[in-house]
C-alpha cells in the first residue's frame, strides 16, 4: 500500500510538467489550429529566466574588508551581492534564496512578449499552410530557439536549488498513518503540483467564468461565426498564444530545482507532450491534465522494480505503448471531441 | 538508356559522374593552403556524403511522394546497422551478406511498424512514427542489451565466432571488413603538385550502391506505382472514391523507404563496424527531415544536395574556430575586425546547428521545394529558355 502511495506521489511532478506542457500545446492546436514543435522550447526558455533572473540577483561587486590583507600585502576584498546594498543583508540574503519563486513574476512578462512574437512573426503565416509545414517550421525554430540558448548558457546543466525552506524531504507516511520514513518525499515536489494545480485551475477558470475567455471558447467551437458577430478573434487567439507560452515558461521556471535546465531540455519534454496531448485529445484541455497526470502516475509504476522483474524494460516504453493503442483505437483520444482531427 | 528517358538519362549521368569524380571535386584547394580547411575530399566525409544520400532518397519516395511525414525513420537505419554488424560477428567480414540482411531486417521492421502507423495520416502518423522510434531507442538502449551492446554499442570482438571468416587476422586483430578481399578502408592516394587526392574502397563501393538506389527510385518515381503514390499525396479521397485502396501503395513505399534506410544503415556499419542506440534517436530522424527538405522534397536529386549540404556542415564549417575568423578579417581595422567577428562567431564553430536551424526555417518559408527551387528560380532569372521542364535544372553539387 505504501509503495503504492509513493508511486502514485512520484508520478505526480512529473505528470503535472506534463499536464503543464500539453495544457498550452492543446491550447494552441485547439484555437488557432497549429502543431507547436517549437513548444518544449518555450518550456526551456521558462527555465532560462529563472537562470536569468539567479544570475542578475547575485550580481555583486567587491569589497574590501577593512583591516585584512591578503597574502599578497594587498587589502582583502570579498563580493557583495547589490541586492544586500539595496535591501540589506538578512533581506537581500532571503531575495537570493527565493530566485526561483521570484522568477514567477519575472517570467510570465517575458514568456508572454516571447509568444506573442512567435504568434505574429512566424506562425501567422502559416495558418493556411498543411500541419506538415507547421511542424517543420516550428521544429526549425526550436532548434534556433535552443542554439540560442546553448550559446548564451553553455552546454552543462546549470544547478538552480530551490529555496532553502523547501529543500529538505517530508514523511508523508507518518501524516496518514503509515510507519516513518515509508513514504519520504521532497516538499519542493510538493510544491511544484500545488503550483501545476492552480495555474491548471486558472487556465480553467480564466476560459470559464470571463467574457474574454467566453468569447475564445466560442471562437475554438466556430471561429467564423464569432468573427462575423463583430469581434476580433485574431487579436484574442495572438493573446491565448502568449498565455499558453506563459504556462509553458511557467512549467519550466518551477522545473529547475527538480531538474538542473540544460539547453535540450526542451526537446525532451517535447516529444512526451506531444504524446500526452494525443492520448488526451487533439484540441481537449481536460483531456490534455487527465492525460498527463495518467501518463506520469503509469510511468512511475512502471518503474516500480516488482513491476520491471515481469515486464523488463516497460519503464521505457509504457507512454509510447499507451499512445499507440489510444491512436489505433480511439483516435480522437480519451476526452478529444467527436469528429476533430480523428482521420 | 536504362529504362530511362533522354532527360533523366541524363541527370543519372551527370549525378554518375559527380560522385566519380567527387575526390577531385571535392577537394579544390592544395594542400597546405589556407583554404584546405573546405576540403571535404576525405574518406570519411565522401562516405558519408553517399550514405546519407541514400537514406535521404529513401526517405524522399515516402515523404515526397506520398506526403507522409515521419518522424521515426532513423529506427530503420539503427536496426540496418545492428543487422550488419551482426552479420560481421557471426558470418563473416564480407559485406554482401551483412547489407543483404540489414536491407531484409528493416524491411521486416518497417513492416511492421507501417502496417500499425498508416492506419492514421497527418500529424498521427508523424506522432505514431515517432513513438515508434522512440521505443527502439529506449529498448535498444536499455533491455536489448544483449542484442545491441547498450549504451557501448555493438562492436566486433576477438572471439566471434565468424564460420565463414576468421576470427582473426594474422597479426591476431579483429579483421575489417571487406569486399572479396579488398577492404573497406583500403585508400590510394595521388599527389598531384600541391593537391593530394585520396581514393577509398569504401567510398567507391558506397557510391556505386548510391547509384543503384538511384537508378531504383527514378524508376519509383516514373513508375505507375509512383504515379499512384502520388495521387495519395495529392487527394487521397478522391482516390477511395474512384474505387482504390491506397494502404497497400502507401506500406509498399514505406517498406521501401525503410529499407532504403537499412540499407544506409549497413553501409554505414560496412565503413565503420560500430553500432549504436544514437543513431535511432528522434533528432536523428528529424535530421534526414532536414536534408530532404533542405534539398528539395518530392524532387530527384534534392535530397542528395540536402544531404551533402547538411553533412559538409557538420563537418566543416564546425571546425571554424575564432582564431581562423580572426585571420580571415585580419585586413579591417582592429575594432571592425572584433566587432564582425563576435557577430559572425555564434553561427560557425559548435554554433552550426543554429545556422542549419535558421537557413531550414528560411527554406520552409520561403522556398518549400527548397534548394532545387532555389536553384530553378535562379536558372529562369538568367535565361529564358529552360520554362518546360525543370527536374534536372540545379545539377552542380551542394558542396
């Protein structure tokens, strides 16, 4: 039972950068019709602005320490942060730490602006193009996207932790009645499925219970007929598009105390959340969450080592498994609507 | 000639004589001289030109003529390779056999995985493909351990069995692999004043396997069968209507287009006995998408050009460093000569990939048949005459 527990808990971080990630993918297929390769690229850039943001907070200056000279006779200096200048040292040092949680605020401006120019500059034009030319586009783009990166950050993943207040683990055995240290997880993992459920339950609110998001539902279900009523569909499919780049960065940023971000991290979710997004419906954002979730618990219990000794190797294929009977079967995906995508 | 008519007559031909004549071609500068550098006149890099020329031809017949993107093919080439090798551990060192088997083994896997990925189109055909793909990759890599050698790759070892063969050479090495006696790496060189020409075995024998497949797929490509490939890309409907299946034209060409890849896949083993689980990887599907699409897709010798165009990159214009910029712009003033060559550093060197990324995204926006268009559209701004028919237009190499 408590290995049970603890897969269905390890599944669900990574389910929930799943969920995330096809959450914005569906988005974009389900309003303006485009197959965005170039998405786990948006998801890596997120990361990089929490890398960013680290960096510029712990740019600091040298000074020097009054009565110490170093072995050279020269007096000794030591780096001091601008941020300790500015807010003082206990502040400065709590701003430091928290670089990720703040990168929030720091990412959602630059990931909007990202996908708002991606939208007008690139994939406008590529509407009326068949899906064929919309994938190789993009993909061509993601490669660009991560050169860019690659060049700027290198190569090496580059460690990004977590604030000191959430690094430790936690016995979530003992709080539901299992014998200690049965069940340990890490709080920031804990964190980060709190984080990937209220951004999901904004998305769904946001569409739900505004006359913005009203009217982009009624444009997903006939585009024309909403343009005809008078509205600017366009300009509020070009926003959609940023909000989905926002999620996408948002995933990333919150990504990489788990996983140090390197510059293919991207392409690495990219081909999961694209399967993800199938199984869950072309253009279906429930189906997109059910999906990821689904798809991230079945992973971690594949890897279960009871589970390994019958099947060798499942681990490795369990997703691509799923997504190919869910093709053959039922095209349209779990939650995908009738007649949508399904040849 | 061949089968063929006058105009592709010729461009296999020319094509012919190109690939004969690549190591002088392919090495225009004398050695020692400060464009050596391009030179890509050497084994390796020949070998690679042709055996990426086939798996992109391959993947053109699928593709171009039917319209089906996938995104999987690079499973075919790894299985091709592992075939090989298989064959050169257990029967022995002669090639034939080993691209024989590794032509017959992708083409039982491609089989199967197209009779399973064709019952969608579109973009879940590339999704089916993909995962596909992705599956060997992982398998290969982890649990088919014993088959594929893991994350080592598959490698010749002194104790093969071999039947056919020895197990060693005299000398008491791991033998290489050959052709009735002429081995693979065998070279020639000519020493003509400053210029040095090498001639390899291998390369000749790949280019001459380059050449068939060639023949072989301008034959698809005037064939009923690839007429009828082509009403699939162009309205598949419209062909149900008229009373036609297209499964079985679509599977046929993807069994073709898989073993064109095993077939690349056991060449590639033949120059080098190594096989690895990378070579199934998702990106390196997606890098013959580029080449054919580089190239020209749905055109005859687009992919060939892609191909040669991706590979000469990779290995040339990677090996650009700063301080050869530098030299290169050593006449402008001080300040210029930085200021151009941060600007020009970041798209050379190990930043190739983002100047493939970018010149392929320009490709796809503004030239979709790509180079072959590219090089049409030129050849109509000089010169009036050739409007009729441009298939065989752009025929000098991409190199």
């Amino acid at each position: 039972m408590d290995a049970i527990i603890l897969q269905i808990l390890n599944g669900l971080d990574k389910g929930s950068a799943y969920a995330l990630i096809a959450l914005g993918l569906t988005l974009i297929f389900g309003t303006l019709g485009v197959v965005n390769f170039a998405h786990g690229a948006l998801f890596m850039i997120g990361a990089f602005c929490a890398v960013t943001l680290s960096r510029l907070l712990s740019l600091s200056h040298e000074v020097a320490i009054p009565g110490q000279t170093d072995f050279l006779g020269n007096p000794a200096t030591r780096d001091v942060p601008y941020v300790f200048d500015i807010f003082g040292e206990t502040v400065g040092a709590s701003i430091i730490d928290w670089a990720v949680p703040l990168s929030i605020l720091f990412a959602i401006p630059i990931m909007i602006l990202v996908g708002v120019v991606m939208e007008r500059g690139l994939i406008k034009h590529f509407y009326k193009r068949p899906h064929a030319d919309q994938i190789l586009v993009t993909f061509g783009l993601a490669i660009v996207l991560q050169e860019i990166i690659k060049y700027y950050y290198g190569a090496n993943p580059i460690p990004t932790p977590a604030p000191a207040a959430f690094t430790g683990s936690f016995d979530f055995g003992a709080v539901i009645g299992f014998d200690p240290n049965t069940i340990i997880y890490p709080y920031w993992r804990l964190v980060y499925f709190a984080f990937a459920a209220v951004i999901i339950g904004a998305v769904f609110a946001f569409l739900q219970f505004t006359t913005f998001g009203m009217v982009v539902r009624a444009g997903m279900a006939d585009r024309e007929t909403v343009g005809l009523l008078g509205i600017n569909i366009d300009k509020r499919f070009t926003i959609m598009f940023g909000l989905a780049a926002a999620v996408a960065g948002l995933a990333g940023v919150m990504y990489t105390p788990i996983n140090s971000p390197n510059y293919h991290m991207g392409m690495d979710f990219l081909v999961l959340s694209f399967v993800v997004v199938v199984v869950g419906g072309m253009g279906s954002l429930p189906g997109a969450v059910l999906a990821g979730f689904l798809l991230g618990i079945l992973e971690s219990f594949a890897s279960m080592r009871e589970v390994i000794d019958i099947i060798p190797g499942i681990n490795q294929v369990i997703i691509y498994l799923v997504a190919i009977v869910i093709l053959l079967t039922r095209p349209r995906g779990l939650m995908g609507r009738k007649g949508v995508m399904e040849d | 000639m061949f089968g063929l008519d006058k105009k592709d007559a010729s461009l296999l031909l020319i094509v012919a004589a190109l690939v004969a004549f690549a190591p002088f071609l392919l090495n225009p500068f004398p050695e020692g001289s400060a464009m050596a550098q391009f030179n890509a006149g050497y084994p390796d890099l020949m070998q690679r030109f042709v055996i990426f020329g086939i798996f992109a031809i391959g993947f053109n017949i699928l593709f171009g003529l039917t319209g089906y993107l996938s995104f999987g093919h690079a499973a075919f080439l790894g299985v091709g390779s592992y075939a090989a090798v298989w064959m050169f551990k257990l029967l022995s060192m002669n090639v034939l056999p080993a691209i024989i088997l590794a032509v017959i083994t992708s083409g039982i896997f491609a089989l199967v995985i197209g009779y399973v990925s064709l019952r969608r189109s579109g973009i879940y055909f590339s999704i089916l493909t993909l995962a596909f793909a992705q599956m060997s990759f992982a398998l290969a890599y982890s649990v088919l351990t014993p088959i594929t050698g893991g994350e080592t790759g598959l490698q010749l070892a002194l104790d093969d069995p071999r039947i056919f063969g020895s197990a060693t050479t005299a000398e008491g090495n791991i033998p290489v692999p050959g052709l009735f006696g002429l081995e693979m790496r065998d070279s020639s060189e000519l020493v003509l004043g400053n210029w040095v020409f090498t001639f390899n075995v291998g390369y000749y024998f790949a280019a001459i396997v380059m050449l068939l497949s060639f023949y072989l797929a301008i034959r698809i490509f005037r064939s009923p069968f690839g007429m009828m490939l082509r009403a699939v890309k162009s309205n598949q409907q419209r062909l149900n209507y008229t009373g036609l299946n297209p499964r079985p034209y679509t599977l046929a060409a993807f069994v073709i287009s898989g073993m064109y890849a095993g077939l690349a896949g056991g060449l590639m083993a033949s120059m080098d006995p190594l096989a690895g689980a990378e070579r199934m990887f998702w990106t390196a599907s997606g890098e013959v998408v580029l080449m054919t699409i580089l190239g020209g897709v749905g055109t005859l010798i687009g992919p060939v050009l892609g191909a040669g165009m991706i590979k000469y990159m990779e290995n040339i214009i990677s090996k650009i460093n700063s301080d050869i910029l530098h030299g290169w712009f050593a006449f402008l003033p001080d300040g210029l000569e930085d200021l151009v060559v941060t600007m020009i550093y970041p798209f050379i060197g190990k930043g190739w990939h983002l100047t493939l990324g970018i010149v392929f995204m320009l490709v796809v926006i503004f030239l979709p048949g790509g180079l072959v268009e590219g090089g049409q559209r030129v050849a109509k701004l000089f010169g009036r005459k050739k409007t009729d028919e441009p298939k065989s237009a752009k025929t000098e190499p991409a190199e």
